[in-house]
C-alpha cells in the first residue's frame, strides 16, 4: 500500500493496473498516477482503455484556464497533474503502437489534448518569468524542462497515426515547437546534444516535422518572424547546432546521426530563408555559411563509401548546402561561395572524389552510380559560379592547393569534371594574381572609346548611370557628347531594374572577367583558327574575313563557339556600333563576347574589343555591358 492525497492506494499487481488504482488516480491522486507510469513503462501492456481516458481527462486544459496566474498555487494542482498525464500519454502510444483498438481508440482526442497541452505548456513557460516573455528569454533553469518535453512528444510522434499531422495546423503546438527552436539552455546553446536520445535531436525532428507539413510551415516561420531579433537568432540557433553536431563527431559518436542532425538542421533553416527574406538576410551572412561548411568538413572525415546511407546522406546535405546559397540574393551568392570555399567545400569535394572507387564490389552499384551523379552535379554547379573575384580570393587566402586537390580522385567517372574544375579555377587564380600586382591591363580600360591604351590611376564611374568609368573628367566629357548622353538615362534604367531585383555587377567583377576574357583568348588562339579551317564549321564561315565572325565565350562552363556578327544582336546601341566600328578599322582586332547564362540575371553579356599588343598577345580596350533590355543574345 502507498500514500497519495490522504489515502490509501493498492499496488499494480502481474496481471495489470487494479481498478481501485486508476479510480484514485481519477479523482487525481498523484502517487496513483506515478504508479501507472511506473507499471507502463515496465511493461506497456498493461495500458487500457480506461488508462487513456484517465490521461485525456488530465490533460484538459480548461481547469488551468480557470485559475490565474498561470505559475500559482492554486494553479499547482492541476499542472502537476498535466504534467504525470503527458508522460503517460508517451506511455500510452508505445502500447498503441501494438494495440490497434488503444490506437483507435485515443486517435479521435489525442488532436485536442496535445493541443491544450500545448496552450498549457506555453503559458507556462511564459509566466515563468513575468519579467521575461520572449521565447528565447525565460531563464536558465526552464530549458532543462523544456527540452524534456521533447522526448515525450517524440514517443508521441512515433507513434505514426494519421490524426498526429492535425497536431501540425495548431499555432499552440507551432508556437511551442518555435520556443524550443529559440530557447538557450543553461549553458548558453540552442540544443543540449544531437542525439537521438537526449533532447538536441528531438528538437530539430519535431519541428522539421512541423515546419515540412505547409499549414504547420506557415505557421512555424510566422511565429519565428514575430520574435525579437528573430534574423540574428535563428541564424545563430541553426549555426550553434551545427557547432554542436561537429562537437558530437569530434567526440566519436555516431557519424550517421550526427549527419542525419545536420542535414534537418540545414533544411529548417533553407526553408525559412524561402518563406521570409528577413530570414534569408540573417542566413545568408557569411558567417552562416562558413559554420556550416566547416562542420559538414568535419564530419566528412568519417564518411566512407562503404557505408552507402550514410554517403547518401552527406551527399543530399552538400547538395542542400549549396542550393541555400544559390536561392540567395545575387549580391549575396559570390561572399557566400566565397564563405563555402573559407569553411571548406572544396576539401569537401575533394575528399567525396577520393573515397568513391569507380569500381567496388562492397558498394552497390546502384547506389555508387547515384552517389556519382550527385557529386557531378555539385562539381558542375560550382564550375558554373565560381567565375568570381571573392571566390578566387578565398582560394588564395586560404592556400587551397588545387593541383593536390585534382589528384585525388579515384573514380574515372568523376575525373572529367573534378579535372576541368580544378584546371579552370587554376587557370582564374592565374588571372587574378595577374590582374592584382598589374600583369592584366584589362584594369585599366576607359570608357571613352578615343582614349589611348595606357595605364591610368583609379577609374571613376558615371553618377547618372553608375555604369561606366572614365579615367578622367575630360575623358568623361569627351565621351558625353560622343555617346553617353543618348545611352545615360536608358543604363541608368536598367540598373534601377537590377537593383530592384537584387542583381549587382560590380565593377572589379566586371574588370576581371574582361582580364579573363583577354586571358582565354591568348590561350585558345590555335584552336579558333582550327575551327575556322575545320569542316564543320559553318557554310561560309571558314572562308569570311575576321570582321565577320565574333567570338562567344560560355564563361561558366568555358565553351567557346564562333558565330558570324548579325546573328548576335537585333538591336544595336550606339556604343555598340561604335566599337564595331573601331574593330572593322583595325585588322589585327578580335570583338568577343562573354556570356554568363543565368549568372547576373538582366546582364545578358560583356562586349569586349582586343587588339594585337606588343607582347605577341591580344590586350582589351574597349568594353561593354549589354543588357537584356539592349541586346539580345
């Protein structure tokens, strides 16, 4: 016999709960209640029907409504009793997992109690300090609570029934699952452990699992935006779990659910960067970015290729990685390539190509080709964006040996484009450090097409237009009347249009892709003449004058193809026909445009004119930016 509520109570005994009990623990005795738990949990068959209505019957929330404060003595009673019933409710789907009639049974109340539960759970904790009603703020002794209620909904979500995603389109549980995201623990994190069986892991799966269904979504990231400083805080919750799942691998624990914790941790934090451009601006910081990388790094060292899900695994999450960056505002995308490159990506990929054999008979060989596939498609999609001056920095700031790099990979299929990526961002490494200490004179081109080829001081760009630069005021002027006041005000309303749409085009990305056209033409020369003379080459095309023919550069995927000149543009701008005319004039010129598909969205292409120089090469001197709304390519 125990004591609970001033009388006497039997024991559980083999063959179940006593009636005698479960009348007790109905009229709220909580000794009786800690007994039935304690009966549950050692075996789960003794739960019934009448043990689920005695759980949904405590979890009403309507007494705690009734009684205010919330956090009162009056009000301790009932909360108590809560609190027993939402560990027996844990119990209870255990054995409903097994019991089809329980199942059946608690599937029609189970909505409504999580939900009052929910209501009661978020009063509480914010009452808990009156003085303190921020979800991220409710003091340093609260998390420990509030992360153990993770692991009892986590047994109620394993329970896998179709009323638990209703659970999902109530702002009570949404509400709930964005103070848990939010919350600091005693020590400071977002999470205690990424485990499956302390809190961290829990939180990340019940609000993904909340955040992926779109009611539950919706609701989730609309909480999430109402918070305080919420683009700084939930940047800093996903970057602390991803320094948490690190820490976690570091310390040899399980690399499969450490990788399975940070690939839900990338997705919460991708799809609130694409419900709110608040987000996406806390995410996209460099910062992000970089913590991110250098765990998935870390992590990297424990993948093998052997251990196809977990490979898998890794792989979506670099994928995932990837793709936040490129759904990124234009201005963002190059620091934050460049913030991959600073935390890791590329030793990423390097170590993926390494420890994927083309050929092993302990792999399967479905799952290897997919594996394949997948990091082909990350080595082609960052081939296509790394044309970048911040990019090729961070390569030289971070003393990346790209030869090292190429030659690790085993797989004959991966070479291909592993190689060509490497031997490209070797060839654009040369072409910054050229134009740097002033090798590449692409730098110093005017935009006045009468100025003369020499070096100049700093360029300064147009006001009106912010598209053009002059070496000079009078170079400015000489060129107003020439050209540019009939072309100001049409540039200054295309950039208005790229500014509008978050599209920038920097000027020192624009200087060096020209230093990298003029570069890619002086090492390509042989192959155009060959092209020219070969027999596939274009009906009369071979035997057209070099005034002819321009020169199309596919900048990211640095393909090269040779069109003749009215194929390219149906409208012509005047300083387009001026530079055309400039190239007719001299014989030894070549007129090349560069395209960089989708890269800059409005920009369609960069014109660039080069003239044979002293040196035995071709040199830029004239150049221009054609819109979308100019020129059509």
């Amino acid at each position: 016999m125990m004591r609970g509520s001033g009388r006497f109570v039997p024991q559980f005994g083999r063959s179940g709960i006593s009636r005698k009990l479960i009348t007790a623990a109905n009229e709220g005795c909580l000794s009786s209640l800690s007994q039935i738990h304690h009966a549950l949990q050692k075996n789960p068959e003794f739960c019934t029907v009448d043990v689920v209505k005695l759980v949904f019957k405590h979890l009403d929330p309507a007494p705690l409504a009734q009684i205010q404060p919330w956090d009162s003595e009056g009000n301790r009673p009932y909360s108590d009793r809560a609190v027993k019933c939402l560990a027996l409710l844990a119990d209870v789907s255990v054995a409903a997992v097994k019991n089809p009639v329980l199942k059946d049974f608690a599937a029609g109340e189970l909505v409504a109690a999580v939900d009052g539960v929910c209501q009661w759970l978020n009063h509480y904790f914010g009452s808990v300090r009156p003085s303190s009603r921020s979800a991220g703020d409710v003091g340093p002794d609260v998390d420990v609570e509030l992360f153990g209620y993770t692991r009892i909904f986590m047994a109620i979500l394993d329970w896998d029934h179709s009323g638990w995603s209703t659970c999902w389109s109530s702002p009570a549980y949404c509400s709930l699952m964005v103070r848990m995201w939010m919350t600091k623990n005693a020590k400071g994190r977002y999470a205690i452990a990424p485990t499956k069986y302390l809190a961290g892991y829990p939180i990340e799966r019940l609000v993904f699992e909340c955040a992926t269904y779109q009611q539950g979504g919706e609701l989730f990231y609309a909480e999430i935006v109402t918070q305080p400083r919420s683009s700084d805080r939930f940047a800093e919750a996903a970057i602390s779990r991803a320094k948490a799942c690190m820490d976690l691998c570091r310390n040899g624990s399980d690399t499969e659910c450490a990788l399975e914790y940070l690939n839900t941790v990338l997705s919460i934090a991708t799809q609130g960067a694409n419900y709110s451009p608040l987000l996406a601006r806390g995410l996209s910081r460099r910062r992000y970015m970089k913590e991110f990388t250098a765990a998935m790094l870390t992590l990297s060292h424990s993948v093998l290729a052997t251990d196809s899900k977990t490979l898998g695994t890794f792989c979506v999450s670099t994928h995932e990685l990837l793709s936040t960056v490129l759904r990124a505002t234009e201005e963002d995308i190059d620091q934050n390539l460049a913030a991959l490159v600073d935390g890791g990506y590329l030793d990423i990929l390097g170590h993926l190509t390494a420890i994927l054999p083309e050929d092993d008979s302990a792999i399967d060989k479905c799952e290897r080709d997919s594996a394949t596939d997948a990091i082909t498609d990350l080595i082609v999609t960052l081939l296509g964006h790394s044309i970048s001056p911040r990019i090729i920095s961070s390569i030289l700031d971070n003393g990346i040996r790209l030869d090292v790099l190429s030659q690790k990979c085993r797989n004959g299929k991966l070479q291909p484009s592993w190689n060509k990526l490497c031997e490209l961002l070797q060839s654009r490494v040369y072409v910054y450090q050229a134009m740097i200490f002033g090798k590449a004179g692409a730098s110093d081109i005017c935009n006045n097409l009468s100025c003369p080829r020499q070096t100049h001081g700093a360029l300064k760009e147009c006001s009106g237009c912010s598209s053009v630069t002059y070496c000079s005021h009078e170079c400015q002027v000489e060129d107003w009347k020439a050209i540019h006041r009939e072309e100001c005000g049409c540039l200054r309303h295309s950039r208005s249009d790229q500014k509008a749409a978050h599209v920038h085009y920097r000027h020192s990305a624009q200087t060096y892709h020209i230093a990298y056209v003029e570069f890619s033409l002086n090492q390509c020369l042989q192959s155009i003449e060959d092209s020219l003379r070969a027999p596939t080459c274009p009906p009369n095309l071979n035997q057209a004058s070099p005034h002819d023919f321009i020169i199309v550069f596919d900048i990211p995927g640095h393909e090269i193809r040779i069109q003749r000149l009215e194929l390219v543009s149906h409208e012509s701008p005047l300083r387009y026909n001026r530079i055309c005319e400039i190239w007719r004039s001299k014989p030894d010129a070549r007129l090349v445009i560069a395209t960089f598909g989708d890269r800059y969205e409005g920009v369609v292409s960069l014109l660039v004119e080069l003239e044979a120089g002293a040196g035995g090469g071709y040199e830029a001197i004239h150049s221009m930016v054609l819109y979308g709304s100019l020129c059509e390519a």
